[in-house]
C-alpha cells in the first residue's frame, strides 16, 4: 500500500482518538458548577447570549441555534463586536454565555467588565480554570483539554469538538427540563422532512374526491375501470355493511396469470378481505412506516369506521415525508 495513504489513515484515525478521549473526558466538567448554570438558565425570563472569539465565535453561532430549535430563546453577539455597539442587544434578564479556551482574550478580558457592570449572569465554558474568565464568571465550566489533535499542538480542534459537545449538553439538558416534546419540535422546525414528519397527519395527503370503489358483485371490467379512474392502482370494495375489501392492481394480474376465462368473476372473488387501513388523523410517517412493514404501496384511510380516502406511496415521497 502507498505510504502517503496509510500517512493519511493514520493522521485520521489519531485525530478521531485524540477528540474521542477529549470527549470521554468531559464527564469530569459535569458537576455542581454545571448543573447551576443550567438551573440559572432555565428560571431566567430573559435569553441565552453566546459569546466568543474565533472559532469558539463559530461554535457559539452553533449552540445558539441549537438551543433556539429546542426551545431555548439564544442569540450571538460576538465578542469583538460587543464593544463598539453590539452590547446593546443583552437585555436586564439575559444571561451571557461566553466560549474561550484560554478565557484570557484580549476581547473577552474588555467585554466582561461591561456585562458585570449590567449585572447579568456569565456563564463561562473555558479550559483554564485560573482564566480572568473563570475567575470572573458567575458559573465555569470548566472542560479540561490536554491536547488540540494537530500535531503543532496548535489549531482548535478538540477544543472546539469539547465546546460544542458541552453547548449540546446544555441544550439537552434544557430541553429535558422544559419537557419539550416532538410537537414542540415540529412548531420550531416546520419545513423540511423532520417537521413534516412531525406535523403531517394522513388526512392532509389522502385523496379523499371521487374515490374509487366497487360493489362485492361487480364484474372484472366495472373493477379495471375503477381502478383506472382512482390512478393510484387500487379500489375499495364497499358494501351497505361498509369497507368489505381491497383490490389492487396487483391483484387483477395475478389473477389473469392463473385463470384463461376471468369473465364470470367478481369483486368479492378477487379481493382482499383484510385490507391495512389507517385512521385519518394518524401522523403521515406511521403510515410510512405501515407501507414498509407490509410492502405495500397504498393504504385504505377510514375515519369513524368508513372509507374516507386512499393514500400511495408516491403521495408521501412528493411531501418529502420520506
């Protein structure tokens, strides 16, 4: 094998270890301290204003919409730009997180005087314990750091890896707090296929006009017309008693591989008598899961008991709930 690319696997695998442990490492930050800063957080009436310098900035930018998509209200103010103006975003009841790895930037040691003076709360995420920034916080975590995964020992890699790591903790532990549930998600996510998933019931898919449906004696061709005018490859099979059955596609072809004369047969000869259906009001995605399970493509939709719609496959693949 080519030196250069077991070079390169190497290099790899050291960096994953070296942030794996950073990581493993984490649990020693996990203490009183941390749990008071979630505590103060979480009976604040204000927000969460993350802070930070260099790449503790861009992984602050990341906690903060973590923690707005899990209900936690966070904004960013970086910490350079906070002393000519931005300060005047951190409202009374605002608590500031502020991200550094040696808690002695020049930036952060002018911001936080500032903030103290308006006596809101600092919460500090930071690896040096004997930092002006740990000394002067309200909260520290402390995340302790041996070494950045690059071989200078220089650019933030595990450090920012163990700031991201906490600042996802912190949301986590908020959001369990707060009891927010998977409607509380979708309310905050409401476009993609997660929010979709989330919110879209079967009744705002199905297709609930002119539905196609067969009587138990009607003959092979009032069936093919049937399932030709619903184009979505099937028809119910109804009754005065209600849903009796369901015919597919599917099901005409197997059919007419069997049998030479198919003109004397029925709707209630051919169909399934047992059809999967699923209740109008239930969430898109269970009937997804429904479709998987059985390795169908259409599902019959009942509400109180009556026929009320069909949904395919295809329906759930173009709302993206896929």
């Amino acid at each position: 094998m080519d030196t250069k690319r077991m070079n390169i696997r190497e290099i790899a695998l050291q960096t994953i270890s070296i942030e794996s442990k950073t990581i493993e490492k984490l649990a020693s930050a996990i203490d009183d301290t941390y749990e008071a800063a979630v505590n103060a957080i979480y009976n604040s009436t204000g927000r969460v204003v993350v802070t930070g310098i260099g790449k503790s900035a861009i992984i602050g930018q990341k906690i903060v919409a973590t923690m707005n998509s899990t209900g936690t209200p966070s904004i960013f103010m970086h910490a350079a730009d906070a002393v000519h103006g931005d300060l005047g975003m951190i409202r009374e009841d605002d608590i500031v997180l502020c991200i550094s790895k040696s808690g002695e930037s020049p930036e952060i040691k002018v911001l936080l005087p500032f903030v103290k003076s308006y006596s809101n709360q600092v919460i500090a995420i930071v690896s040096n314990p004997l930092s002006y920034l740990a000394k002067n916080a309200d909260h520290s975590i402390v995340i302790p750091i041996q070494e950045e995964a690059d071989p200078n020992n220089l650019a933030p890699t595990a450090s920012t890896t163990a700031q991201m790591v906490i600042g996802d903790a912190l949301a986590v532990s908020l959001l369990s707090m707060r009891g927010f549930t998977q409607q509380h998600f979708a309310k905050f996510h409401p476009g993609g296929s997660l929010g979709k998933q989330l919110y879209t019931k079967v009744s705002d898919m199905m297709i609930d006009t002119d539905l196609p449906q067969v009587k138990p004696f009607d003959k092979i061709r009032t069936i093919i017309v049937s399932i030709s005018s619903g184009m979505k490859g099937v028809t119910a099979v109804i009754s005065d008693k209600g849903l009796e059955g369901i015919i597919t596609d599917g099901d005409l072809r197997r059919m007419l591989e069997k049998e030479e004369d198919v003109s004397n047969y029925i709707a209630q000869d051919i169909m399934n008598a047992t059809p999967k259906t699923i209740e109008s009001n239930t969430l898109a995605v269970e009937a997804l899961q429904m479709m998987r399970e059985h390795s169908i493509s259409q599902l019959l939709v009942v509400s109180d008991g009556r026929y009320a719609g069909i949904l395919h496959l295809h329906d759930l693949v173009k709302e993206g709930i896929i």
